[in-house]
C-alpha cells in the first residue's frame, strides 16, 4: 500500500494591489511559465523570501577573516568569562 504525503492546506490569503503594468507583467511571465498568476506569484515570493532570510542571517567571512575568528576561538577565555561560567546558573 503506498502512502502519500499530505499536502499543507492553503487557508491564508494575500492581497495586493497593482498597476495596469506590473499585472500584464506577471500574467506575461506566469503564461511563459505555464503557470497560473497565483501559482508563479506564490513560487517568487517563496523563493525571493527564503533568499532575503538566508542573506540577512548568514555571516559570511572572508577565507582571512575565517582564520583569523579560528584563531580567537582557540585562544584561553578571558579571566572574567570563566568566573562567569563557573557560576551556578538561575534556571537549574
């Protein structure tokens, strides 16, 4: 007996207001796709959306500056730090 995975219900909408332009735009660019406005309009959101996410939460270093954080990682913690650490801590 095959098992198929169930597909997330669509219950939110979004609504946006456009130009005459912009929607002959995105029904131009939806057809060339063989997709419906909706359809291409939810797959460029998600993809552009999962792009802004990644690039703002993403620390990206230089191979230098890569090792020189590598460095200052191995270095001893300072004094202050490992008093800190060495304290009972509140929430146990």
């Amino acid at each position: 007996m095959a098992t198929y995975a169930r597909r997330p219900q669509k219950t939110n909408r979004i609504d946006m207001r456009v130009t005459d332009d912009q929607k002959e735009l995105i029904e131009r660019a939806a057809a060339l796709k063989g997709q419906s406005v909706t359809q291409w309009s939810v797959d460029c959101l998600v993809e552009n959306a999962r792009a802004d996410i990644e690039y703002e939460t993403t620390t990206r270093l230089s191979g230098a500056a890569f090792d020189a954080f590598l460095q200052e990682l191995d270095k001893p913690l300072p004094k202050a730090t490992r008093r800190l650490l060495s304290r009972d801590r509140v929430w146990e």
